[in-house]
C-alpha cells in the first residue's frame, strides 16, 4: 500500500530587510495549531535574501498523508 501525502507551506515574518520580530514569536504557536489539525512539521526554511545575507522570512513546510 502505498502511502500519499500533501504538503502545506506557510510564510512568516517577511520583511524588507528581514524577519519581522513577530514571526521570529508566533512560529512556535503556528506549529502547534497545524499539529492540531493533523499535520507535521517536515522543515522550516529561511533564505538568505534580505540584508546581509539575513534570512527575509521563514517558510514552513507541513505533511499529513491523505
């Protein structure tokens, strides 16, 4: 049997410059919402896009199998 998945990335704190201090806070809370509705967190990513090579926002990556 072979198991399927979907994927849902969110987006938070993006900045001009950088990650707004509020999303550098509320990813812990967003984590534990999409666990409660069943998915799991895969991965957060923070390219270095904004000043200085710093990270402009974080993008995380969620699965839960269909």
């Amino acid at each position: 049997m072979l198991q399927k998945y979907e994927y849902k990335f969110v987006r938070l704190g993006e900045g001009l410059t950088g990650v707004r201090k509020s999303g550098r806070n509320e990813y812990q809370e967003t984590v534990h919402q999409h666990a409660r509705d069943g998915w799991r967190l895969v991965q957060i990513f923070a390219p270095g896009i904004g000043a200085y090579g710093a990270a402009k926002y974080f993008e995380l990556i969620f699965e839960r199998e269909i």
